[in-house]
C-alpha cells in the first residue's frame, strides 16, 4: 500500500504559471534597468535607458528558464 502512494506522489507533475513568471521578470527587470541607468548618471539619454531596461528585463528572464536550441528541419 505504502510504494503505491509513494508512486502516485512521483507521478505528480508541477508545472509554473509562466505569465505570472514572465510578467514578474519584465517587472523586475524594468525596475533594475531604470535603476542601473541612472546609477552613475542623474539624467541618462533615453537609449541608454531602453538599452539598460532591456539587457535587465532578458537577464531576469534567462535567470528564470532555459531556452534549447531548436534545430531547423529544413
């Protein structure tokens, strides 16, 4: 009786919610962009802005999944 439960609680698979995830990186990362912008330079230009909220918002990302490479078919 006891291996089949232990089997049932094997079985379970999680799974994340990605939006809630994706969003809260994009949150996040926008957050320390704007911060990393301005660390150094009290009025940065607005691309140096963009850029660093950007490289931010993809590091928050690629700390939270793991991208595989897709392998073209054609």
């Amino acid at each position: 009786m006891l291996s089949r439960l232990c089997l049932r609680i094997m079985v379970k698979v999680m799974k994340a919610k990605e939006y809630n995830l994706i969003a809260q990186c994009v949150e996040t990362g926008v957050m320390l962009g704007w911060n990393r912008a301005r660390k150094h330079n009290d009025d940065p230009d607005p691309q140096h802005i963009r850029e660093q909220i950007e490289q931010a918002v993809l590091n928050e990302i690629c700390q939270w999944f793991d991208f595989e490479d897709v392998k073209d078919e054609n």
